[in-house]
C-alpha cells in the first residue's frame, strides 16, 4: 500500500469512526433518521475541518513562517510539519547557492581580465566589469542579447563561429575613454567552453605590451639605420681604395679623415647606447652619494669652451650646493644640456649655465641664444632618435639619444625636466631646466684633513 492510500485510508477510517459513534446511539434512541442524519453531520462537520485547514495552508503558504504554521494535530500536522521542513530545507540550499555565486561573481569581479559568460546561442549571460570596459557592454541593459551585436569585428564573428577553444585571438579595437577621445586598444580574447555548451570569453589588455614591443622593433631598426649609414661610408672608402691603391696620397688622406670622422660617430653612438642601457637597467642602481656639483659644472664649462671653440659667449652662475646622486649620470645630464646648447647655437651667440637652489629646491638651467625648437617636436625631444633636424643634428656630432639619456638619469634622481624655446621671436633660444627635489640637497663634504 502506498503512502498515499494508507493516508487516504486512515483519514476515510477517522472520519467513518467518529460518523459511527455519533450515529449509532442516536440511531438506537431515535430511529434511523437521526442516526443517519448525526453521522452525516459529523461527515460535513469533519469535511469543513478539512477545508479550514486547507484555506489556512493556503494562505501560509504565501509566506510560510514557522510562527505562523497553522496549528493542527494528526495527519494535518504532520503533513503541515513536513511541508515545513521542506520549505527550509529548499531555503537553505537556495542561500547556499546565492552564496556560492556571489562569491563566484565577487572572484570574476577581481580578475584582472574581462571574462563574459555566453549560452549556446552567444547570448551574454554574465560580464564582469573589465569586460564591460573591453567591449563597452553594459550587463544591466545588454544581458541576453547576442554577444556579435556588440562585437562586430570580423575576425572575432569567425573566431566564434569556429568554437577555436584555447586559441587566443589577438583583436585590435578602439574605445572611448573617460575623455570621449577614441583610443586603440590592443585585447588578447580566448574562448574557454564550460557546463553544457557554455562559453567563457576572457579578454586581456595587451597595449602596454604591444607598445613595449613596437617600441623595441623601432629601436633596433633605429639603431641599424644609424650604422648602416657610416658603415657604408666606410665600405665605400676602402672599396676605392682598394681599386685605386694606396699610390695616391690625397685620395688615402681624405678616405682616412672620413673614414676616422665616420668610425668616432659610431663610438659615439655605441657609447651612448651603453649609457643608456646602463642608465635603464634598474637592478644596476646606485646608492646616491654627496656630489660636488660645483665642481662638476665647472669642469663641464671647460668642456663646453672647447667644444666651441671660442664661437659662443658663455656665462655662468654657480652656486655652492651639493647633490645626493650619482656623479656620472650627472655628468651624462649636464653635459648633453650643455653639449646640445653649444652645437644648436651658431657662431656669436651666447649660452648660460647656472646651478642655483630656488625656493629651496636645486636646479640645473642651460639657456642659449640658438634657433629654438618650435613647439610640436618639444613634448617629443626626449624620445630616442628624435631629431628635430636629422642633417643638422649628425653635422654636429649628435647621436640623437642624447635628451633620452637626461631623461633616464633625471628618473634615477627624482628630477624633472622642463623645456621652453621660442622660435622665429626676436627673443629666440631656448632653456632647458632641471629641477630636483629639495630632499636631494646635502651638506658639502668636509675635506679629509691629512693625519699628522
Ligand atoms: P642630438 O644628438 O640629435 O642632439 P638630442 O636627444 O640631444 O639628440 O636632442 C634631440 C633633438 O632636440 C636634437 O636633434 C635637436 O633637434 C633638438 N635640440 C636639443 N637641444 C637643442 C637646443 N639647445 N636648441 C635647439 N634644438 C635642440
């Protein structure tokens, strides 16, 4: 028998029982109308209960509370009982599992890539807020629309369509930023299949790579474009020497002063590669140590004087102020300042040096009388190879890695660079300044006194 009919059963046995007791003496006393009748009365009486009972689990079950469980004993009360106990049960599952997605949501949240969750139909399902960003898609107005109305890039159509599981695809995009300018990014996607034909779409910013890596490309392109030059001047030389002989003593004279003139520009490139990959290489960092700066400046101003040659006026003004830092960088900053001034400026101008302390923090000026620099090239001086003039700049001996050069040793000293340069005023020349932190300042050291 099943549970069902033993309850049928039981409730059919209760209800003909109690129809049998209160039936039977009144049938016996007054006849067998009012048996019948007192039975059937106990018969509604017992059908009513049981309707009661069922509006009362019925309107509790609209917002079933433990304290407001119909009170009822028998077979009502275990079946309201047990009805209870499932509710709670199916309650604290359901918690359970809106506790264990929430953390799941609040895992996603945290990764540091996009991932959007999509149905078998491409529907997104689920984003986090780094794919939001990625693909401009919103989660609270874009959920269940099909992910390729939003992401329409061909190649990204077909790499869905393919189902191609743990094959990245690199995707070039564009995205408005805060600002509403269009910027390119640059996004690594792959698509990771879970549960039943559900996807993962992760996606990662790879600009800062991507960029790292064009800048690499550009530098060792730059700098074989830098040798090729000399070199094949130098070939050329040796190729006519080689065919003329060295039977002609003006022809090996000038082929030497060339070949010497191109050989000292690739040390000098060579050299300031060096410099600067020293300069970059942050494991190879120093620990400052006091710097007499005004030594420094003063023999530099003795480099300047040579290197032109008594064709500038230089002035100078330098103050007692020693630095925390590393000599030799602050040399390779200084001297490029100064070098740069003296090769930018034409015969009769005039160029000031001064280190000086202003409002308590030192700085290092280099101004000239020189042509200037207009202002597009300025933000871009810095860069490696930018040359505002590439025939002037390698006529005067220039590297074009010199201002990257002060830049890399201006991060190692927490300096800033600031450029200002008029071009065509009457008023032209430029400044390039040099300004340090007023922690960087310390104390001269005191001369070793020689020990009797
Ligand atoms: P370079 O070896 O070519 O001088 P730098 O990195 O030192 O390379 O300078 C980059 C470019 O900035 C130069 O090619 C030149 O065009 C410009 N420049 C730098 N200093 C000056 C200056 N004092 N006056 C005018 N132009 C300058």
């Amino acid at each position: 028998m099943t549970l069902t009919q033993k309850s049928f059963a039981t409730i059919i046995a209760r209800v003909g029982a109690l129809a049998a007791v209160a039936g039977l003496p009144a049938g016996l006393i007054g006849g067998a109308a009012w048996g019948l009748g007192l039975a059937g009365l106990v018969v509604t009486l017992a059908f009513m209960y049981y309707a009661w009972k069922l509006a009362s689990l019925h309107s509790w079950l609209d917002d079933p509370k433990a304290a407001t469980l119909p009170d009822a004993g028998g077979l009502w009360g275990d079946v309201l009982g047990k009805l209870y106990r499932h509710i709670k049960q199916e309650r604290i599952s359901q918690q359970a599992l809106s506790a264990a997605l929430d953390r799941f949501q609040r895992a996603a949240e945290a990764l540091p890539d996009g991932a959007l969750m999509l149905d078998k139909q491409n529907n997104i399902v689920w984003l986090n807020s780094t794919a939001e960003e990625h693909w401009g898609i919103s989660l609270a107005h874009d959920r269940m629309q099909t992910v390729t109305y939003f992401i329409r890039y061909p190649e990204f159509i077909d790499y869905l369509g393919a189902r191609q599981f743990g094959e990245p695809l690199a995707l070039r995009t564009s995205r408005k930023d805060a600002g509403g300018a269009t910027k390119e990014v640059s996004l690594a996607v792959q698509l990771v299949a879970f549960g039943e034909d559900q996807m993962l779409l992760l996606s990662r910013d790879v600009s800062e790579r991507d960029r790292l890596e064009t800048m690499r490309r550009d530098f060792v392109a730059n700098v074989a474009h830098e040798l090729r030059t000399p070199i094949t001047v130098m070939a050329g030389f040796l190729e006519t020497l080689t065919n003329v002989g060295a039977g002609n003593p003006d022809l090996l004279q000038k082929s030497l002063t060339h070949m010497t003139a191109q050989a000292t520009r690739m040390q000098r490139l060579v050299e300031d590669l060096l410099t600067l990959s020293r300069l970059e290489d942050h494991a190879a960092r120093s620990v400052p140590a006091p710097v007499n700066v005004p030594e420094l400046v003063a023999s530099l101003v003795i480099d300047a004087g040579q290197l032109s040659g008594g064709r500038h006026q230089i002035h100078t003004q330098i103050a007692e102020a020693w630095l925390l830092g590393n000599r030799d960088e602050l040399a390779s900053a200084f001297g490029n300042l100064i070098s740069n001034a003296v090769r930018y400026t034409p015969a009769g101008g005039s160029i000031t040096i001064t280190w000086m302390v202003e409002a308590g923090a030192p700085l290092f000026r280099v101004h000239d009388t020189g042509e200037g620099i207009a202002p597009e090239h300025i933000p871009r001086l810095t860069e490696r190879f930018y040359r505002v003039d590439r025939g002037r700049s390698q006529a005067s001996g220039g590297t074009g890695l010199g201002l990257a050069i002060v830049k890399h040793a201006l991060i190692r000293h927490d300096g800033r660079l600031d450029i200002q340069s008029s071009r065509g005023a009457e008023q032209h020349g430029s400044t390039f300044t040099i300004h340090f932190p007023a922690a960087r300042l310390c104390a001269a050291q005191p001369r070793l006194q020689a020990v009797a």
